[in-house]
C-alpha cells in the first residue's frame, strides 16, 4: 500500500523546510518533494568550482533570519539541538571608491561613525541618528514581517499609533533615494547608503524602498554579514535532520509537473516521472506562482487571479561569478591593503541610477559596472583547503537582453565575467590570474536552470513593489497562503514577506495552515502535537 501523508510539500528551499519542520513538529506525517538532486535551493552550498571549495550558491548572509522567532527564539531547536552556528565577521563591508577612498562599516558603531566622518561629521552624526531611528520601530517592522496577513494589524495601522507614525507611513512608502538624500550630504556616503539599501535587489528610486535605507544598514551594523560555519547549506540541511528526526520524508529528484484535484480540492501532487503524491490534510507549494498556476485549469483558479499572476513581475536579477582563490581580494582600507568579507563598488549615486535604468531596457551596462564580492571564506575557514578563499562577484544585470533575449547569456557571460573581474582589480589588483585556482558562472539564465524557482532569473521571488507586496502578493485576497483551490497552501518567496533567506513566508504559512486544522503555531512550538 502507497505511504500515506497528511501534508504534501513541492520544493526544499529553506522556507517549504521551514514550513515543513512546524507541520512534523505538530506530528503530521510529511513528505517533500524536491526537483534538483539537492535540498537547499537558492541556500544550498555547493562545491562550483574545486573538489574542498564549498561554496554558497547564492544566499550567503542571513541577516534578516536573526529576526525571524525560528532563530530568535530558537523555536525549533536549530541552535540548540542542530548546532546552527553564525559568525559575525568584522569588518562587515567596505566599498572603495574611485579617488582612491574607501567607506568601511566595522561592528564598533563609533569605529563606523569614523568613517562616515572622513567625508562629513554631519554625515557620521546622520549616520547614528538613522540607526537610531530604525531601532525605535524595527519592533513594528518585524512583526508585520512574521505575522501572517490576515492575522494582525497592517503594517499602516501599526505605525499610526506612534505619535511619528504619520512620518513613517511616509518614509518607508518613499525612495531609498529620496530617505538617503534627506540625511547625509556627501557623495560617497550617499553612494555607501544606496549600495546597501540595493542589496534585496530593489531600485532604490523606486517608491516603498524608503524602509531598506533603514533596514539593510541597521541589520548589517548589528549582525555584521553574519555568516553560517560551515555553508548557508548548513541551515537547509540542519532543517532536513529536523523533518527527519521527527517523521518526516524528503525525496530529491522529484520535479512535480501538476497538481491533482477531486472534485474542487488539491489532494496531492504528480512529478515529471509519472508519480502521484496524495496528502490528506494540506497539499503546500514553494513552486513559482507564474509557473503553479499552469498547474491547474484556469477555472480552477478563476480568471482575475491567473490574470494577476500572468502579469507577475520578476524585478531585478543577478550574475555571479564563484572564485576559487589562493589569497583574499584586498581593499583600500583606511592606510592599508586588506581584506573583508564583502566590499560593495559602485562608485557613485550617479553610476547606481543608471545602472538601475539598464537593468529596466535589458541592457548591460558596461560604462556603469558595479560588483558585490563576498570572500565568506574570511569569516569561516572550514568551507576551503587551508590557505584557500571563495569568492562570489554578483552583478544586477538583466535577463531578457533587449539585444538577443536570455538565450544570449550563453554566448556572452564569459565575456561579461572578464569585464567584471577587470573592474574589480581596480579595487583589488592582487587578484592577478595565478590567484585564480577555478571559476563557475552563472548568469541570470543559468540561476533559472539551477533553480526554477528563480523564474526569469529572479531570485527573490518577484519585484517586492507596491503591486506585489504586503496584502498584494502574491494577490490581493489571496496573501494568507490559503490558494484559491481549497486544500492548496502558497509559501515561499513568491508570499509575504517575500525573498531573502527569512524564514518568514515558511514559518507564517505553517502558521496559517496549523490554524486550519484546528491548532496554533504557539502552542506546536509548545510542544503540542496534533495526533
Ligand atoms: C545570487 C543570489 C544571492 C542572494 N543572497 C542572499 C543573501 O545573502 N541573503 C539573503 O537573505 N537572501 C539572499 N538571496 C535571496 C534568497 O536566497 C532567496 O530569496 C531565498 O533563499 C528563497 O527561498 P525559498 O525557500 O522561497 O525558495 P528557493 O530557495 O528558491 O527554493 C525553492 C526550491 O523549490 C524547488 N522547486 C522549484 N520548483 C519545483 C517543482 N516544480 N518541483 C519540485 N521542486 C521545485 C527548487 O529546486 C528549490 O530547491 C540571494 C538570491 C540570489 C539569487
């Protein structure tokens, strides 16, 4: 007789794991199906380039997770029981400029202000004060992160009962722009504050990236570019052993291709293979919602949410190149040469806009190049041969070229690669090629091949605009993870609150699911068990 379940999750990125680890700790019996032969998606840690070179396949710092209740309180036992460990490296980023300066932002707040002093005391003191003010509602951010919609205030109301609510319902309904050109002045600590408020992939001139001023450096200046020991695939398998441990079943290889329905429910899943996978209790999705809602007939779905999801944008996406290295890049760092776990080159607000208006013409902008590098191998020596360094250089750059489509990533991404590497030696000219030991590239194309889930290259699930965000994503009415076929649960980036390594959409779907059937999440992380 076929093995019976009670939930049907697709996919094994971190947030169906996640989603997954609350139902097993409910002692629901679980299976996971994911398409690589890997678990992890986009935290998976892999060996790219030389056989001891571990490196993060994407996800490398898990910032925002700090703040999830998973990590925070340790809800499942991942810290405790699973031996999760993070480290938090200093110095966090530099970013070296063209003039031969650099900005370095140190763990040591004071050590920071410093740097912002060099260009501006009014910038270092506006530098304080922006960390300041995000501490006195990141409470309220939080909590609108790691609620599920439909089951706690909106983010609006929240901030309305503050006798400043009203400034920041305006502030984080702004542009980061616009927020960065309010508090600081120079030039370059403008450019330092816009690379970072640019790392979740939004453009910064665009409206409700207000809040990323604010919170990508407020979560860096406290947790550093904290790093998992041992790979971000720490976290995903650590939740594998968890799923195990208690029941649960992951089955690799497993690609599914349609869902089943009777009558007007989702009872399970089919794969590529010609397996079918019945759950009795809730059949959970982490596949992209443009691609799952080809899983059903329109009229299942009904026609305004296919219409909505046919419309979904991907926003942003990435180019990465992973190095095997026998030295670490080393930076202009105060009078020095040295290294830091990542280092941001954008060189000015300017460079940013355009590469920003490139990115929406599907255009490479070469006369505007800029480079996230991130040496994790600095914080954590056990994913290298002694002596050895990865590094992964990322680039925003587009998927559909205007001039060839995504098929012509294939004919010029080591071209791209090249240009890419050239421009960083400018930063760090002691990566000559004999420190180069191996190299694999992944354009935005090839991040679609490696992982579906990254539909059109993107890898934080969709744009996160006003259209797709909030109660909109991944559609109005639908934000609460419950699908428009009864029995079928959305999580994953393509819900609130959507990309990034968080937790969040996994941990708020297990929350709404546990409420359907009759329990809570509070009382699963109490140790209640349904059967
Ligand atoms: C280059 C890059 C760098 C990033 N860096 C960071 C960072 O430093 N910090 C951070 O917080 N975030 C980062 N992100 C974003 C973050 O990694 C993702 O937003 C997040 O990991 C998404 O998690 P997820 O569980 O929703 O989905 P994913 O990680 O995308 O996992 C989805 C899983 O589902 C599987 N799947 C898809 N379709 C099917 C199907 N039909 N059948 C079965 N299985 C299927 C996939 O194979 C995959 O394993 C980065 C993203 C990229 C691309």
């Amino acid at each position: 007789m076929a093995e019976r379940y009670d939930v049907v999750v697709a996919g094994a990125g971190h947030n169906s794991l996640v989603c997954a680890a609350y139902l097993t700790k409910a002692g629901l019996r679980v299976l996971v199906l994911e398409a690589r032969p890997n678990i992890g998606g986009n935290t998976a840690t892999e060996e790219l380039t030389l056989p001891g070179y571990k490196h993060d396949v994407a996800c490398s710092a898990y910032v925002l997770l700090q703040a999830s209740p998973a990590i925070r309180n340790d809800e499942l036992g991942l810290i405790r029981k699973y031996g999760l460990k993070f480290v938090k490296p200093d110095p966090i980023i530099t970013m070296p400029f063209k003039d031969g300066t650099s900005l370095t932002m140190w763990l040591d707040i004071d050590r920071t202000v410093e740097e912002f002093n060099k260009f501006s005391k009014r910038d270092g003191e506006a530098y304080r004060r922006i960390i300041a003010e995000y501490d006195s509602v990141k409470s309220i951010f939080g909590r609108n992160t790691y609620t599920p919609i439909g089951y706690g205030p909106s983010l609006d109301d929240e901030l309305i009962q503050r006798s400043d609510g009203a400034l920041w319902l305006r502030r984080y309904k702004q542009s980061a722009l616009e927020v960065v050109r309010e508090y600081f002045q120079d030039e370059h600590t403008q450019t330092f504050m816009l690379g970072l408020a640019s790392l979740t992939t939004q453009a910064v001139d665009q409206p409700y990236t207000g809040r990323l001023a604010y919170s990508l450096v407020n979560g860096r200046q406290y947790n550093s570019w904290i790093t998992l020991v041992g790979g971000s695939g720490g976290f995903p398998n650590a939740l594998a052993r968890l799923i195990e441990d208690e029941g649960g079943t992951i089955i690799t290889n497993k690609q599914v291709v349609d869902l089943l329905i009777e009558g007007d429910r989702c009872v399970g899943f089919a794969t590529a293979d010609g397996g079918t996978y019945r759950a009795e209790k809730a059949v959970v999705s982490s596949i992209h919602i443009r691609q799952l809602v080809e899983m059903a007939s329109r009229e299942k779905w009904g026609d305004t949410f296919v219409k909505v999801v046919e419309n979904w944008q991907p926003g942003f996406t990435f180019f990465e190149t992973h190095y095997a290295l026998s030295e670490p890049p080393l930076y202009p760092i105060g009078n020095e040469r040295r290294p830091c776990v990542a280092s941001i080159i954008v060189e000015s607000v300017d460079n940013l806009l355009r590469f920003t208006s490139a990115m929406r013409r599907g255009v490479i902008h070469h006369d505007a190049p800029e480079i996230l590098a991130i040496c994790s191998s600095l914080a954590d020596e056990s994913r290298t041969p002694p002596g050895g360094h990865t590094l992964k250089c990322i680039s925003f750059l587009p998927y559909d070229l205007a001039d060839g489509g995504p098929g012509k990533w294939d004919e010029i991404k080591e071209e791209i690669s090249q240009e890419k590497l050239e421009h960083l030696r400018k930063f760090a000219p002691n990566l000559t090629d004999d420190v180069i030991l191996g190299k694999h590239i992944d354009s935005p194309l090839d991040l679609e091949r490696r992982n579906l889930h990254n539909w059109r290259g993107s890898g934080h699930g969709g744009e996160l605009s006003p259209a797709q965000s909030g109660a909109m994503r991944p559609v109005y009415g639908w934000a609460s993870h419950r699908m428009p076929i009864p029995g079928l649960y959305q999580t994953g980036s393509t819900t609130h609150p959507g990309g990034s390594a968080s937790a969040g959409p996994g941990r708020n779907a297990a929350w709404v699911i546990l409420d359907d059937l009759g329990t809570s999440l509070e009382a699963v992380v109490a140790g209640e068990r349904l059967v």
